[in-house]
C-alpha cells in the first residue's frame, strides 16, 4: 500500500494550490512518480528519511504563513552530499521536478511545492564541518540553524554576518540561496562577500566542489556568485565556508521617536557622519507598526506619541568611547529638532526589549488580520511616499497600511492588513497589484529587496529586470538545468 499510493496520472493538470496564490496558472510538463521511485530514494536515504505520511508531509507542503500549499507525495531527508547527488541523479534522468527546502522561512512560497514536486529537505545536513580560528573562516553543511552557528562562533570570538527574525529555523543553505539580508547589511554587506565557497550539487548530480575558504582567489568566473540568490532554481547547495568577523566587545542601541519622515532621514544623514565607523545597524519603523506590536504586549520604549521611530544600533570594540559617541550624536539630533525623544539601553535585558518593538511586528500583524506583504527597495527620498500612497488607495476598502524596514539598506517592509478578518479579499489584492510593483519600478527600484522571487513575483520579475536581463537567466537556467527538475514554475516567468 505505501507504494501504490504514490502511482498517478501524467503531469499536464490543472490542479494546484500554490500557484493559485499567485493568481496564476501554470503548465507542468514533469513525469509521473511511481513506485519503483520510491524503493530508489529509500535505497538511496534508508525508509526512515522518506516521508509519505500526509500528517508529516503537512509542514513540508506548506510555507511558515500558510499562504502557500503544494500537494507533494513525498519529501526525502538526505544525509550527505552524495545522497543528494544520487537523488537528483535519478530525478533528471526520469524528469522528476524537485523542490529544495531549507527551515521553509521565505515569504514568497520559493521553498513549497507548486504542485507534488519531490520535497528535498536538508534538515540533517546540519554539521559543522570546521572553524579556522585564525583566519575566521567556517565552514559547515547547509542545513545548519542559523542561530546554531551563531551560538558556536560567538563562543570563539566571532559573529555570523547575518542575523534574521528566523534564526531559530532558518538555514543557511536556504539563507545563501535567497541571499537573505537581515537586520546588519549596512555593517556587513550582502551574502555575496560573506560567502567565500559553495559545495553545490547541479540538476544531473554532478557535484561542484568550490568549499574553499580563500579570501583571493582570482582564477576566473566566481561560480559560485550564481548559486547566491537563485532559489534552487540552478543546484542544491550542500555545504558553504563563510568569511566571519570578529564579535563586537561592545554594543550600544538607542530607540529614537521622530515627528517626521523628513526628521528619519535628517537623524539617518547625521547617524552616517557622526557614528559611521561604528554604525551596524539602522531600522525604522512607523506609528502604525508601533502600535499594532505594542496591541500584542510589546512594551512601548517611549511612550512619546511620535509619528515615526529608529532604531540605531553601534558594535565596536571600545564600550566607553561608543557609549559616548552615541550620547553624544543623541543630544545633538535632539538638540536640532530631528529627534524629539529618544532612549539609550543600559542593560542586556533592555536592548532586548527594543529589539523586540522592531522584530515583534510580523507576528502581531499575523495575529490581527490577513497580512499582504511586500518587500521592495526604493530610493530613500521616495521611500515612504509609498506608504502613504498605499495608505490613501486602501483605506476605503477598510485595509491599514504598516511601514517598517532596513532604513540603512533603502528597504521597505510595506505590510497591509485587514483587522479582524482573516481571509484574503480579491477586492484589496487587486488593489496592490499591480500597482505596488508598478510604483516601484517607475522609481527605479526592485520589486523585492531581499525575500526572492519564488511562486510569488516571475510574472513581475520584468518590472525590475530588463528582458535581455531575463534572457540571460533563461540561459543560464537553460545550461545547469536543461530539464527544468529544479524548483520549476519560480522565479522565472513563463516563456
């Protein structure tokens, strides 16, 4: 019985659900799974890492939001690289379309199946492989937690560059193939300079070995750039070295409330000139973020009433000299009428609690209401007229309009919800899109900042890439995966 079930009709149907979240259909033209398929990837893996069962395909099927479903039949948990490799070795050479799944984090359905797409988990690929405690470089396998690896370097003196509200799911190997950004891009830049190897395995099995840990290596194309941000679309990424600095031995963070968007960017110019060598971090959030994570039992840190607030962290290595630079830039932006109130954590146990104003908003927005979620960049100076725009063409239609985000970055988490009722309304989706993304692109910006394409975007992708851009991705897709088995119907439109 466990492997009849498995047994279906060609490909070429129209049923799906992921997709449908997309407002879209889209053709397959991927073969059928039998049983024979199965008794190989249990060969392959051993019976215990093949999972069938439909209660324990749930959370392989459907992404952290529940926003989007496929309908997999089976979800393998390879071990190795090589298991990996044998995998996808007898997917393409069957035309088995595969998903690769890391912690299932992302916001724009990359990680679930459009339709039964065979779910490859790398959840026990989690080991760390070695840390050059000289050098400070890490290498590990993809499946390692963020936060893990965190935990482990920060015990040698070390910071992983990347720090995510999801750091105690996510992995990493999810991490480097959306190129996730996260709160401290302005101190350490994007993945594409933090990672220094990848061990990738491509469509046919083949294997790429480039888990160096060189700073230089000047020997040609940096293959490995395309595996960084791609969204399994190109390899499965098994194993990474990462380039780690050193941990601060000292942190400072102060939470400051501005009566205007205006003041934001006057406090951000004066944060840059006076604080830059220090500067790792600089978020932003609206009154209207503030109040609905406040509404879910987050504390407020200052009780001021202003219309906008910032949250500006230091790391450095000179707890006295950063504490009284921070102090200091303090008095003067108040002192000039950007900043009307601000405080400055003294204690661990405070730094947390402003951490948690800006972390805290997704999860109360989850809790109270549908959540239509957007995540764009745009020129600092246009940045929040988005908002406010949104905020105008939705209120009618009884939806209110959050913004918060990477300020340092110029990216804008523009979050819209309907209070109370939990079900999407057709009528408010059309309402966004596609103007959200047509506002975006007429300024010049991306159509999403650092959470991907995935189900969510290809049919908007040519709003911020040109089409002799998309040509070329076409290519490349077309050399590393001429069948099309990896993590088809995402971030490409269809031809």
């Amino acid at each position: 019985m466990r492997l009849a079930r498995l047994i279906r009709t060609p490909h070429m149907q129209t049923r799906w659900s992921t997709a449908m979240a997309t407002g879209s259909v889209l053709a397959r033209a991927h073969s059928a799974l039998g049983a024979e398929d199965l008794e190989r990837f249990e060969s392959i893996v051993g019976r215990a890492n093949v999972i069938t069962e439909d209660d324990a395909l749930e959370a392989y099927n459907t992404d952290w939001m529940r926003k989007y479903r496929g309908s997999s039949k089976v979800a393998l948990r390879p071990g190795s690289t090589q298991e990996v490799s044998q995998i996808l070795a007898h997917c393409n050479a069957k035309g088995i379309a595969v998903v690769p799944q890391g912690g299932n984090t992302g916001l724009v359905g990359g990680s679930v199946p459009v339709y039964d797409e065979v779910v490859i988990s790398l959840g026990r690929m989690n080991h760390i492989i070695s840390l050059d405690e000289h050098a400070g470089n890490l290498i590990c396998q993809s499946g390692c937690v963020l936060e893990t690896l965190q935990d482990y370097v920060a015990t040698r003196g070390y910071t992983v560059p990347l720090d995510l509200g999801a750091k105690g799911s996510c992995q990493i190997g999810g991490n480097i193939a959306t190129n996730a950004g996260g709160l401290r891009f302005l101190r350490y830049g994007s993945l594409h300079g933090t990672v220094l190897g990848l061990e990738v395995v491509l469509a046919d099995g083949t294997v790429l070995d480039n888990l160096t840990a060189l700073r230089k290596d000047n020997t040609g194309y940096d293959v490995k750039q395309l595996f960084i941000g791609s969204e399994g679309t190109l390899g499965v990424i098994t194993a990474c070295a990462l380039a780690l600095p050193r941990a601060p031995n000292s942190t400072q963070l102060a939470f400051l409330g501005c009566n205007s968007y205006e003041d934001v960017l006057r406090t951000f110019i004066a944060a840059r000139r006076d604080l830059g060598e220090v500067l790792s971090a600089v978020e932003f959030l609206d009154s209207e973020s503030l109040q609905v994570v406040t509404e879910h039992g987050v504390k407020d840190p200052l009780g001021a009433g202003c219309r906008h607030y910032m949250l500006i962290e230091l790391s450095g290595s000179n707890e006295a000299h950063d504490a009284e630079k921070l102090s200091t830039f303090l008095e003067n932006v108040m002192e000039d009428g950007s900043v009307v109130d601000g405080t400055i954590a003294q204690d661990t146990a405070q730094t947390h609690g402003i951490w948690r104003v800006r972390e805290g908003i997704t999860e109360a927005l989850s809790k109270s209401g549908a959540v239509y979620k957007y995540d764009v960049s745009i020129p600092l100076t246009d940045l929040y007229n988005l908002v406010d725009e949104m905020r105008d063409r939705l209120a009618p239609l009884g939806a209110f309009v959050t913004g918060f985000g990477h300020l340092g970055d110029g990216n804008l988490h523009l979050n819209i919800y309907t209070p109370g009722d939990f079900q999407k309304s057709p009528t408010v989706q059309q309402a966004i899109e596609p103007f959200v993304y047509e506002w975006v692109s007429s300024r010049r910006g991306s159509i999403s900042a650092e959470h991907g394409i995935g189900i969510m975007k290809p049919a908007v992708l040519h709003m911020s890439k040109t089409p002799e851009i998309i040509d070329v991705m076409r290519s490349i897709k077309g050399s590393l995966d001429p069948n099309n088995i990896l993590n088809p119907y995402k971030v490409l439109p269809p031809p």
